[in-house]
C-alpha cells in the first residue's frame, strides 16, 4: 500500500508502447515493470498490481545500470533534476532505431518552512497553556484570521463573585520569533505590521483582544525537546493588550512593547480571563 502523496514517476514511451516507471526514495524505490532507479532496496509492482520486494540482482539492469523503462526503452534521470528530458539524439537521420522518452518528477518531501512550523508551535504554546487553565481554545478560520485574530479562548464558568460575564471570549492575537528578544528594560520590544496592530488596539470590538507573543530559541533543535519523561518547549510567551494604543505614524511596521512581567503562564492567563469576566477593558502603556 502507497504513502498517500504523488508518486514521483517517468512517463515513458518506449519500443512496446507507453510506460510509467514510479519512484519512492525514503530509502527504496518503487519500480513498475521492473525498472531500477537506485540502488538498495527495491519493490516491484507486478501485474496484478501488488508490490514485493526484490534486491537489486533480481530486477533486470542495462549493462550501464541506467534506469530502465518497462516498455524497452532507457531512460536518462537527468541527475535528478526536475526537468522534461529530451530523446536520445540518433546516429544520423538514416538511424530509424526505437527510442525511448521520459519526463521525470522527483519527490520531495513536502515538509513546513521554519516560519509555519514556529506559527504551529505558538497555536500548539496556547491550546495546551488554555486546556490545563481550563479554557476552550479554538483556531479560527481564514476570515478571523484576516480580521488579526488567529484564536479564540472560551470560558464558561464565574471565576469571582464580581464576575459579570459567566460565557464569553477573548481573541487572540498570534506571534512567534526565534529572534533574540530586544531588552528594553522592563519590556521586551517586537515589531508587528501596522495592519495587525490597527486591528488589536482597536477600542470597537466586542471581545477583549490581545497578542500573544512566543520567543523560540535561535537554534531550532531547541524548540522542542521530547523524552519519556518531558516534552519541552524552551522560552516562552508573553501577552500584551494594545486596547487604545495610539495609531501608527508609519507605513509598515510598527515597535510594540510587551511588559517582561506579563509571561503567559497557567496562572496568569487565569487571571487574565478573570479581569475579563469583570468587563474589565486592558490599556496598553508603552514604556
């Protein structure tokens, strides 16, 4: 049975007719028809269109070991690159001999740019700091999200006597660097575009806003460290609401301070849905 991505495959046409020669390189290769890409270990899909494996001695090999088309032909790999190849050039115009043509695709793995896999690791910091508070955590959808709001936290329970609101939201805001946090005394300082920041200090929403920023390592063999005993994530995050910040004088960026005392922790975003229940409204201070 396949993995469930595309196949890397040749597309041959040889001396019996069209071909396909497919290709899985993790570390074997898939070979329909009998034709060897690599060397290792090899499966051969037969007719009935199972697959077995087979060592390199068993399938059929041109005496240049060169990758073999099942109708006959040869195929030249290119060197893997991820190009058409042309046919074979013949002799002379008088050489009529059958040739073979391929157009390869090579697989590669279809892995997250380390930007997508910090953004995961912030939504992964949230859900698992929101579900041991207690909280339901909710990714939103694509059209939340061009609103600069990237998740939800739900509370349901009255955390106070005081408490006004026993079912309601708070939005989410989030942010995550592996760069060195710039020290700013008592804050940190991170740059976020000025569109985002338009839309988390706005003072017209329903639900409280805030940002959420996670500071990773520089090294990414640090970001997440698992064992028996521990899965670890270094550094942490930390929250900030810019509810009323003033706007920006520039065009795209713009320096938003986060205080050092506002590390997102169990604790702290209980507190923080807290003051929230109380319709309490959070001003940003810059330093």
């Amino acid at each position: 049975m396949l993995p469930p991505y595309r196949r890397p495959h040749l597309e041959c046409q040889g001396k019996a007719g069209p071909g396909r020669i497919s290709s899985h390189s993790r570390p074997s290769t898939l070979v329909d028809g009998g034709g060897v890409l690599n060397e290792g270990s090899h499966f051969v899909r037969g007719k009935d269109g199972a697959w077995s494996e087979a060592t390199t001695t068993e399938l059929p090999q041109t005496p240049s070991s060169a990758p073999r088309c099942p109708r006959g032909g040869e195929c030249d790999t290119g060197g893997g690159d991820d190009r058409a190849l042309t046919p074979p050039r013949l002799a002379s115009s008088t050489d009529f001999r059958p040739v073979a043509w391929c157009a390869l695709w090579v697989w590669r793995p279809m892995l997250l740019s380390d930007n997508n896999i910090k953004s995961e690791l912030s939504y992964a910091y949230l859900h698992a700091i929101a579900a041991r508070a207690g909280f339901a955590c909710e990714v939103t959808g694509r059209h939340s999200d061009g609103a600069g709001v990237d998740a939800v936290l739900r509370a349901k329970e009255r955390f106070f006597p005081d408490s006004v609101y026993t079912n309601f939201t708070a939005d989410v805001q989030l942010k995550s660097t592996s760069r060195e946090p710039v020290d700013e005394k008592d804050h940190y300082s991170f740059a976020m575009s000025v569109r985002h920041y338009d839309k988390a200090r706005s003072t017209e929403t329903a639900a409280p806003v805030i940002v959420v920023v996670l500071f990773l390592p520089e090294d990414a063999a640090d970001w997440l460290i698992h064992s028996e005993d521990s899965l670890i994530t270094k550094r942490c995050a930390y929250w900030v609401s810019l509810y009323g910040a003033p706007p920006s004088a520039n065009a795209t960026a713009q320096t938003v301070y986060v205080p050092k005392s506002n590390c997102l922790s169990v604790d702290a975003l209980r507190a923080l849905m807290g003051r929230f229940s109380r319709q309490e409204r959070i001003l940003y201070a810059s330093p």
